[in-house]
C-alpha cells in the first residue's frame, strides 16, 4: 500500500468563494468535477471547520475560480493558508458579484462558475455540495494550474482541512540546509530560493532577511525549523 | 458563456470497475476526487444508464484505476464507448481481485484505489458514490493520463453518458477531408493518420482499409461521416 496511489489522482486548483451577510469569503479547492451535464452541476468538497464551509451553508450559492499555472504562491498562501476570520481576503481583490449573488474571485482566474446549492452531502469532516451552474465564462487562455504542478514545480503543500491533507512522516536523512514552514509545511531550499520574493537561488536560510516571509502563508523566520 | 470555463476544469482518467453475481465491468470515469483524508474518502459521479452502476448499487464496493498517459486510444473505446451488455471488457484483461472483492483493472494503469460505499447521492442522470478506501497502492512511474491530455494530445472525446458530455455544435467551416465517427465523435484527420492501427499521416479516409476500425469505438467505416 503506497499512497503514492492518492498523488497520481489529477486535479485543478481553485477558489471557491461564498457570502453570508454581506461579506465575502473563498478559499483553495482542488476537490471539485462536473456531477451531470444536463443540467450542468458540479460539485465541491469543502471542510466543515473552513469559514467558506459556513457561507455556503448559509447562502447556498458558491463560485469556483480556476486559477491559472501562473497564479503566486502568495496568492494561493493567501487563500490556502489564512482563515477569513482573520483577514479580509477580498480586500485589494480583483472580484465581482456574480448572478447568484455569490462573488468571484477573478484576479488570476483563468475561467469561473457560479452555482446555486441544489443538493448535499455530509461526509464527516467535510461536506459535498452540489450546485446547479448558473453562470461561467473563460477569463484567458493561459493554462490552468494541476495540483501535479503546485506539487512538483511550485513545491506547494495542501493544508490541513484539504481533502488530500496528508500528515508528514519525519524524512530519515536530513537535509540540513533546508527550512520548514512549521505553518504551512513550505520548505525553504537554498538551491532555488525565493524568487517571487526576490531571493536568488543559492541564498542560505541564514541570510535571509529578517524581515523574509513564507511565501506561501506568510509565516515570519521564526517559524521555520531546519528539515528532519 | 463561454463553454470553455468547463473545459479549464482539470481531471484524470479512470477505469471504475465493479462486481454483480460473479460479473465484472468497468467503465472510462473522469469525475472522481477525494472528500476526506481521515478516514480516506473518494467520491465517483457515475450514469445512472450505465451497468457500471447498476453494479456498484448492487455490491457497494468499485474500484478506480488511475490510467497512464500513454493508455492505447482503443483501450480507451473499451472501457469508455462499449457496452458491458454487449461485451465481457475484463476478458484477455490483467486484472485481479481487490480486498473488497470489486476486480482491479491492471492494465494501463499507474495505480489503484478500492472502495466500499458508505454514501449516495442521486443526482439528476448520475448518482455520486461516495467510499471509503480499504486498499490502494501505486504500480508504476509513468506519468498518468489528464483529461486535458486526452482531448488535446489524444483527439479524445467524452461518451454520452459522461459528466462532461458536450453536444458538438456543427462548424461553420468544414474540412472536407476529415472524417467523424457517428457513434464516438472520433476524428480522422488524414494529416495524423492513426498510427495506433499502422496507418501512416498523410492517407486519406478513403484510402483506408476497408477493415479499417474507429481506433476509438471499433466502429466501421460505413459509420463514418464527412466533417461538416
């Protein structure tokens, strides 16, 4: 039994966004497929214990934003990694109230669909909604980002409400060179650096900038630990 | 509307395989992910006409090989455009028996997951399954089949009966020269030939022979039409 079996299962990476009371939410999926074609449903697997959980149960609308390959991983830290308890993560968003009321995410989207609930299913720490697509529309032609790119290319990491969630065993030899995120699990590795936050590959952990973020959840310097 | 926000949406290639009475059949999905991590979870959309469900509703256990990009076009047609009525797909087939007793396709597939049903949800002209994992492992490096890949590398198109069905919107433009497959939508293009079956780029559709097959469906040539 190797659970390299679970990472070989494709998926897309998305925002998928809701309202409850006037404020907006949305947060990282890649668990979503088309359910029927006539009509047109899709369907998501959202944590229970996500905010974006509590908008759509209360709304019963959503939309999903595909994102493209070249989306940040600020970005995807911003929706991935934070709680919209937290922070506004619509503020200083490209976005816009859709059809069902539900906002869409549009800042690099490369396509969006906006449902109404029509069905759901709850599946212990996570529910299953399905909505009726009411609106959508392509957005660019650039290629939408995998889960395998996020993984392989972009080094990213699923949190822990995430359907594919996978706890991390302790690595057997050491690379001591390498820093984790103990927030988000990123890994720092001098070989390539930071280069969306302007750190040339070949930079030690050490010689960061004290003020150096996670790129992915904007953890600060003290929150990583050298790899195990 | 622009139709191809579906097509942005990012999914793999599978082969859900079920048991009745000591039968086995299995059927081409693509909507397939992962609901929950613990216990682990995945969840199939799957038509309600086909016999690949009326299997799964009977035994309550399915099986998902994940397919390999390199996964031959008519294996394809066999699992995706026949019919278990018509035909005994898991004949001359490497498979085996998994731990919940649903049979696991082994051919062409880079890994497998096995599944019992712990939940339904009736959906239209599908019904999503939803089962909790007993067994999985991984099978081999080759990089697995995307549902991008299949339609843009591979000519691919959807059954009738899938998720993701299109009806084809006849072109403004025609090219006299390609042929369509009236039963799978399959395109010959005599630019490409159909290598898979020895027949070099550059035939035409009329010089093909006349036991030529649809690579696809394994449809006849008479079953062909010009492409409006």
């Amino acid at each position: 039994m190797n659970r390299e079996a679970f990472r070989k299962i494709s998926y897309g990476l998305y925002v998928v966004s809701s309202i409850q009371d006037g404020k907006f939410n949305g947060q990282i999926a890649n668990s979503m497929f088309q359910v029927t074609s006539e009509p047109s449903t899709i369907a998501v697997s959202i944590a229970k214990e996500n905010l974006t959980h509590a908008y759509i149960a209360s709304s019963r609308v959503f939309s999903v934003s595909i994102l493209a390959e070249d989306t940040p991983m600020t970005f995807i830290g911003l929706f991935g990694f934070k709680s919209g308890r937290d922070t506004d993560k619509f503020k200083n968003l490209k976005h816009r109230i859709g059809k069902t009321g539900a906002p869409i995410v549009l800042d690099h989207a490369v396509a969006y669909l906006e449902a109404k609930v029509v069905q759901e299913l709850e599946c212990g720490s996570h529910t299953i909604f399905v909505g009726e697509v009411a609106d959508y529309d392509s957005l660019g032609n650039e290629a939408p980002m995998t889960y395998s790119y996020y993984h392989t290319v972009r080094k990213g990491k699923a949190p822990k409400t995430a359907p594919t969630y996978e706890r991390e065993e302790p690595r057997a030899t050491a690379a001591a060179s390498r820093y984790v995120c103990t927030l988000c699990g990123y890994v720092y590795d001098p070989a390539l650096g930071d280069p969306e936050s302007g750190v040339p590959a070949g930079r030690a952990f050490e010689d960061l900038p004290a003020d150096w973020t996670c790129p992915v959840c904007g953890a600060g310097k003290d929150q990583f630990e050298p790899e195990q």
